[in-house]
C-alpha cells in the first residue's frame, strides 16, 4: 500500500540535480537528473534527410568529440539494452519545419555541450515529463519510512548543535559543528579509535557524550544505508565546493514514480490546513516604517483560531472574534508570527497581494522563516512582467490575483471589491490613528484593529465565497487534464500556455521562447501588448453599433468572447484543447462560471491574438507606405515583412489570416445579429467588452453570443468609461497621494466631476472645474497636491518653471530618503544637490530637495493639462 502525500516542490538545483519535497516529510535529491537539451535551429527543412544537412552533421561530429559525452552514451544505451528495451539513441532529430539535434542526458554535462546547444528551461522540462507541485503523489511505505527517519535524525543533529552552542558565540559554535562534521567525514563504521588518534586537536574541547551522541547518529546512517538497496541511500556529506557546511539528503536513482502523481480534487484542498493574513504598516511612507500590525485566521477542519498581533496596547483581550497579543517591537512581533504558523503548519498560505505582504515580511530585519527548514519565502522574477510567490513546503494561493483572473472586468483588484464591502477608514486616517497609538492612545489602536480584523475576515469570506470555489474546481480540471500546477494557475493563466509550450517543444524539437519573435524581453512584451490592443480595436470596429457618448441608465457590462471565434483555428494547432472548449460549453448557464473558463481559453488563444495582431500592424503599415507611393524599397521591403508574419501563422496553426479574419467576422456579425434582433444599444466599447442597455433577458439566456458579466446602474461614456462601485470610480484612482499619471489635485477633482455627471449635475461639475482653475489661477493650491510619484523609482516630479527637460518636468527625491552611497552634483544656477537617474532610457538630473515649497511650479502646465482632460470628459471636440 502506498502513502499519498502532497508534492509542494519539483525542480532542478544548480547542480543539476532533480529535487522532489513533500508536505512534512522533507524532499528527496535525485542526482542522475536527465534533460533534453536541443539545438539552435541549424536550418530550414528541405528536400533530403536531415542527417545530410551540413549543419547537423557539423554539430553531430563537435558532439561526439567530448570524452564524457560519448561515455555517457555508449552507458546509457548499454543499459537500456540490459533492461530488455529496445536500443536507446540520446542523439535525437527533428525536422518537423527546421533541422534540430537534441542530446538526451545528465544537466552535469552541460559544459560539456558546444555552444549550439540551448542550455535552461531544467525545471520546466522536468516538470513536464513528472509532476508538478499541488499534485499528490503515492509513495512507497518504505520510503516514507526513511523520510520520517531523516526528519529524527536531523532532530538530533540539531540538539547537538544546540548543546554546543550554549555560552558560545555563533562563530565559534559554526566552526565547532564543522570540526565535527569533517571528523566524521572519514569514518566508516570501524574506524573510530583510528580517526579519533589522528583528531585530537579537533575533539579535545568537545563534550565526550555530545562525541558519543554524534557517533551514534554517523551508526545510524550507515545501519540505513546497509538495509537500503542501490537505489537509495541516505548521505551526510557537504552541499557546496569549498565550503564547510554538511546536509543530511536522501539520494535516489530512479524517479520515474514521480509521474504517478495525481491532481488533488475540490474537497481534498478545501479541507487543507489555511492560514489567511494580514498585515499593517500605517506609516509606510516612512523612511524607517515598521510592520507594527498582522492578523492571521488559521482553518482547519471547521476550527477556526483568529488572532492580532501589534506592539500597540489595546486596552482589550479580544475584538471580535480576535485574541489580542502585544509586542514591545516589530522584532518581536515577526518573530511570535513566524512561530505561530511554524507551529500551526498550514497547508496553504493565502493572503491579499503576497507581493506585499510576504515579502515585506520577509525583507523584515527577523525575516519570515515559515518555510522548510526555516527559508523565507521565495520571490521569483524572471523578468518585472513575471514574478511569483513560494513558500517551500507550502502552498500560496493571492486571493488577488484570483480576482484579477476571475474578474478582470471589476474596476480594481482592490480587497473591498473582490470581497464586496466599501472601507471606511482611509490610509490617511489609518497614519494618523497610528500615530496617536505610539502616543498610548487605546482607543486610536482599537479602530487600527477593528479595521485590520475586518480586512482578514474579506480574505477568508473570498475562501468562502461559492464562485471562487467553483473557479478552484475549475482550476484544479484544467491542472489535471494540461498538466499544470495549481499554485501557478492560479496566479496566472498564462501558464496554461506551459502545456502549449510543451507540444511546440514536442512536435519542433525546440523551446518556443528560443524561436524569434517570442524571444522574453521586456520590448517583446511591450510589442504583444500593442498587438493585442489592435485585435481588441479590430473587434471594436467590426461591431456595428456606435457609441454613445455621455449620460445611461441601468447598463450591462458583457464579454465578447474572443475563443469562441479563434476555435477552428485553435483546434488545427492544438487539438487538445478540444476538452477545455467541451468543459466550457457544459457550463454555458453559469455565466460566471463560463466567463472564468472563457478566460482560461483566451490564456491558450494568447499566442494565435498576438500573432494576428502582428500581422495586422504589419499589413497596416504596408497600407501606409502605398498610400505615400514613394518609395519602392521601402513598399517591397514591408511586403516581404507582411509575407513573413502570415507565413508564420499558416506554419502555426495551418490556416491563413484571411480565413482567420473571415471567422472573426462570421461571429462578430452573429452578435450584431443578436443585438438588433434584442433591442440591444451600445453604449461603450472597451477591450474585450461592450456596455449595454435594452433586454437583460436576453443576456441571461443561454445561447447569448455575449457573457454576461456585470449590471451598472449609472454610466457616464466619454474619453474612458465611468462608473462607480465599492466607493471607487473606474478608469481613476482616488489616492491621498499623487501618482504617475495624476497629482492629488486632478485625481480629487476629476472623481468630484465625475460623481457629479454620473447623477446627471452637468452643471455642478462644470462649476467644479471651473474653481479649480480659479485656484491655479491665483495659485492657491498647496504644492504638494501638484505632485506625481513614480513608485518603482521612488521619486516625485512635478512642472516647474525652471526645468531644464522639454516636458517642462523636474525630477526629485526628498533629502531624507535619499541613498547615501549615490555621486552628489551641485547646481549653481538652481542652488540645489543632484544625482544623475534614468527617465524613458535618457539621463535626467533628480533633485534632492528638503521642502516641497523650494518648487518653483509653473501653473500653466497644470491649466493646460486640466482643460485637455475637461474638454475629453464633457465630450468637446
């Protein structure tokens, strides 16, 4: 009988060596990891066999010219021919549209390859052919057995650290832990009083029975490793080149149990162990600001512990259902946290924006050590358009994140709207109750609680919420059928294009990302952007009905649902996801439901929008260029780009953009059909939705063309759409501070117009305006209300008069803040401190300043910029 466990890691180390852990039990090293490395593509597939092209016979002959390489080969096929299975080759070829070699074998060897070879995607590779973590895994008995036997052993090597380290400093206990590590490096078992003989120096100042209680334990290992097969075997021995530090791992050869995994269902990972949390840091915009609040609500199995941890005094044991536990400082605040979910041991980790909250926890001075063997959690960025999350052995599930894939079409991602509750505490008052709360005042501490006990119970009332869980479930099927780890889909359903990814590799021989234009850079992603906007502009035009502009009433907000239209298409490519188009269709009733799996389509149709949307820049600027009829260059040169991008599309996914267009438009013009047929208005259009008025009725049935997704009660249409909920108004922010786009001062003035319009006061709005123009005007308005703040460079600008920049900008930091360690220049003309920074790739001068009144601020720029802004709201041409 096997044991089901959880698998909360699978990945390659930088050794190369494959790494499995599982949920309490500790992780398993298997170092003869093998991987499939291809080549570059060594050319474009002609008549003839592949094994002729020069190319590949060139890099075939480099191949074998590596001692170890070859070695490794005439082993490895040996073997396979010993398991009774046919001749194994670990030199592959591809020719399925260009020549690949691929080399089958250990990542050890990498060095080994020549340079024609792609090295990386380890992890991705490894998780294709195995498992993924969040899926269960059946283990053997007897190794489960000797999982539970490392974690006792480990136990008792970490007493005996203790033991030394009593009245020891910590350096002196390390390199006193390592004596006695490399002491026992040599010993076999029988050899005790030999080694000992050649070590005095080492163990002359060392406890007898700590030396006794070590050697018991080097006893056990080698006792394990004598009932243990070949297979297997439990190693002490040190983890890196010229350091001294020992781990203690299990060591295994085969790991092809690993693909016996199986995906967790809905009630199983209901039933893990949550830990929900928190945390408050009022005074954030601070130099020196500390968490000085965190609240966490533990399930499990119906019981439920909610406690609030702050170094405040509350004057309470308890609010609400929260047990109250007071710090003297933010030190021992994390520290108690940290212990607490140790001990506690959740199963999955969830909070609100983990970006924030985990690793702020993280970046702390105590750290967060929650995860195996005390490691903060993990924050993976590949590049600043991916990052993720990781506990080691853990799950993290960012209820926000679900918010942005579930319901892309709610104004924010905010907690209030995922959870459905308007706050009614600013961050502004949060500060000043914050500062009231150092000054002993209990009762300001008691309302930062209260709100604090709220914001957990939001994140646990989402968990409880019918329509995540259904998306969970949702989830959890397409992880099963496509092979994809449930932490990573439901961070983003871009990884469902992982399994995508793994049929290009599969059928070409070739990992995508090394195929131009798919290169991951941060200028192809600004590219996919841009051509994504042009197919959503696309669908805009195609559908009939114009806009209205300004003032409606009771509007729907519905999905036009581009993977329906892209379905043949998709289908020639990858036919696979045949299933995922069958499973939506089941649920076509549950709107919400279908818009989820709607979404989860439109992920996998990610590669074929953005193809199409490159080939329609292209085949528009070739429109451009014809109309100038100049130059004929220039004209034959963007033809032989325009041929280039279609062909790429035909090789993809073996249809043509013209026939890819005409079914874009067979949809679309159902949809126009549907709305006059329904009575149907347009009101807006915007990305993949359009806003409605007319029949509800016919929204809501069924067979609708459109999902249904949202009802608006007031609406007002102009540059953006307006509309409010949960206290926010869409398409603007409303923040005590200024933003890069919008200072204080147009963020409060165009939400006043705004709400104005939106109950039709035309009037009031336009006298709102009116007065802040007067204001600029007699330059009344506090200068810190006129200024933007760029928040991944931490700095502020504003419009001066006596900016040295064409956009009339100065640049600027407040003395306070400043990094200590940056090259100071000095401006004579300005009388002000500088340092040299980047805006938009060019060098820009930032200020250093102490008060924001030393601005010289040129009004003007703000009138202009007020009237643009005006002018597009109240609809004027």
């Amino acid at each position: 009988m096997g044991v089901e466990t959880l698998l909360t890691r699978l990945e390659v180390t930088p050794k190369g060596e494959l790494y499995a852990g599982f949920r309490n039990l500790g992780g398993i090293y298997f170092p003869e990891c093998l991987h499939v490395f291809p080549s570059k593509i060594l050319g474009t597939k002609k008549e003839g066999k592949i094994k002729n092209n020069p190319g590949v016979k060139s890099l075939k002959e480099k191949l074998e010219k590596s001692k170890k390489i070859y070695d490794f080969n005439k082993n490895y096929e040996q073997k396979k021919i010993l398991e009774g299975k046919k001749k194994f080759k670990n030199i592959r070829y591809k020719d399925k549209y260009w020549y690949i070699l691929q080399w089958y074998g250990p990542i050890s060897l990498k060095k080994e390859l020549p340079e024609e070879f792609i090295k990386g995607n380890y992890t991705k590779e490894s998780r294709w052919l195995y498992s993924n973590p969040g899926n269960i895994i059946s283990l053997e008995e007897r190794l489960v057995e000797i999982l539970q036997n490392k974690l006792k052993i480990e136990k008792e090597l970490e007493s005996i650290k203790e033991n030394i380290s009593k009245g020891k400093r910590k350096s002196n206990t390390t390199r006193i832990w390592n004596d006695l590590d490399d002491f026992f490096d040599n010993y076999n078992g029988k050899n005790f009083e030999e080694i000992k003989a050649k070590s005095k120096k080492i163990i002359s100042n060392l406890d007898k029975r700590l030396i006794e209680k070590r050697k018991k334990i080097s006893d056990l290992i080698i006792k394990s490793n004598k009932e243990l097969n070949d297979d297997i075997k439990l190693v002490y021995k040190k983890t890196k080149k010229n350091k001294r530090e020992h781990e203690l791992r299990i060591e295994k050869k085969d790991f092809n149990f690993l693909k016996n995994a199986r995906t967790p269902n809905i009630d199983e990972v209901l039933n893990y162990k949550w830990l929900f949390m928190d945390i408050e840091e009022p005074l954030f915009m601070n130099k020196d600001s500390r968490i000085t609040w965190a609240g966490i609500k533990f399930v499990e199995k119906g019981k439920n512990i909610s406690e609030i941890y702050t170094i405040h005094e509350i004057g309470k044991e308890k609010i609400s259902s929260y047990r109250i536990k007071r710090f003297n400082n933010e030190e021992e605040l994390i520290s108690s946290l940290t212990e607490r979910i140790k001990n506690l041991n959740p199963d999955i980790v969830s909070t609100y924006n983990t970006r924030y909250d985990l690793i702020r926890l993280r970046e702390s001075q105590t750290g967060f050590e929650i995860g195996d063997k005390d490691s903060n959690p993990i924050y993976e960025a590949t590049l600043k358009f991916f990052e993720r999350i990781g506990i080691k052995d853990r799950l993290v599930i960012d209820f926000m994140r679900w918010q942005k894939i579930a319901r892309p079409y709610e104004i924010n991602a905010k907690l209030e709207t995922a959870a459905g509750f308007e706050k009614s505490i600013s961050y502004k008052k949060i500060a000043e109750l914050e500062k009231k709360s150092l000054l002993g005042d209990t009762k300001a501490a008691e309302v930062i609680a209260k709100y604090l006990s709220i914001d957990v119970d939001a994140i646990y009332k989402i968990y409880q919420n019918k329509e995540f869980r259904i998306n969970l479930e949702d989830a959890l099927w397409v992880c099963k059928r496509y092979n994809i780890g449930i932490e990573r889909i439901m961070h983003s359903l871009n990884s469902f294009n992982n399994f995508q990814e793994y049929l290009y590799f599969k059928n070409l021989g070739i990992f995508r990302e090394n195929v131009p234009p798919n290169l991951r850079t941060k200028k192809m992603q600004a590219k996919k952007g841009r051509a994504k906007e042009v197919y959503k502009k696309n669908l805009h035009n195609l559908i009939k009905q114009e806009e209205k502009k300004g003032f409606s009433k009771h509007v729907y907000k519905a999905a036009i649902p581009t993977p329906i239209f892209l379905q043949e298409a998709m289908m020639r490519r990858f036919p696979e996801i045949k299933d995922l188009y069958d499973y939506s269709e089941k649920h076509r009733n549950d709107k919400k439901r279908y818009f989820f799996l709607n979404q989860v389509l439109l992920a996998a149709c990610d590669f074929l929008v953005t193809d199409y949307g490159f080939s329609m820049i292209e085949h528009k600027k070739l429109e451009r260029i014809k109309k100038q009829k100049k130059d004929l260059k220039k004209i034959k040169k963007q033809e032989n780009k325009v041929k280039k991008v279609d062909a790429r599309i035909f090789g993809n996914y073996e249809i043509s953009i013209n026939n890819i267009e005409n079914l874009i438009r067979r949809d679309i013009n159902k949809i126009n059909g549907f709305l006059e047929k329904n009575k149907l208005k347009v009101v807006a259009k915007e990305g993949y939705y359009v806003y409605l008025t007319g029949n509800k009725k016919a929204l809501k049935k069924e067979d609708a063309p459109l999902i249904l997704v949202d009802e608006i009660e007031r609406l007002y249409n102009a540059d953006n759409v307006y509309y409010k909920k949960f206290g926010f108004i869409s398409n603007l922010k409303n923040k005590d501070n200024g933003d890069y786009h919008l200072c204080k001062l147009e963020m409060k003035m165009f939400n006043e117009v705004i709400e104005n319009l939106l109950f039709e006061k035309k009037t009031e709005a336009k006298n709102l305006l009116k007065n802040c123009f007067d204001m600029i005007k007699e330059k009344k308005v506090p200068k810190h209300e006129l200024l933007y703040y760029n928040k991944n460079k931490k700095r502020y600008f504003a419009y001066t008069t006596d900016s040295n920049l064409k956009t009339g900008k100065t640049h600027f930091v407040l003395d306070d803040k400043i990094n200590k360690e940056l090259k100071i220049f000095f401006d004579e003309e300005r009388n002000m401190r500088y340092y040299i920074g980047s805006e938009r790739k060019n060098d820009v001068q930032i200020y250093i300043i102490e008060n924001f009144e030393d601005l010289n601020i040129d009004y003007s720029k703000y009138e202009k910029r007020l009237k643009k802004k005006g002018d597009l709201i109240f609809n004027k041409t």
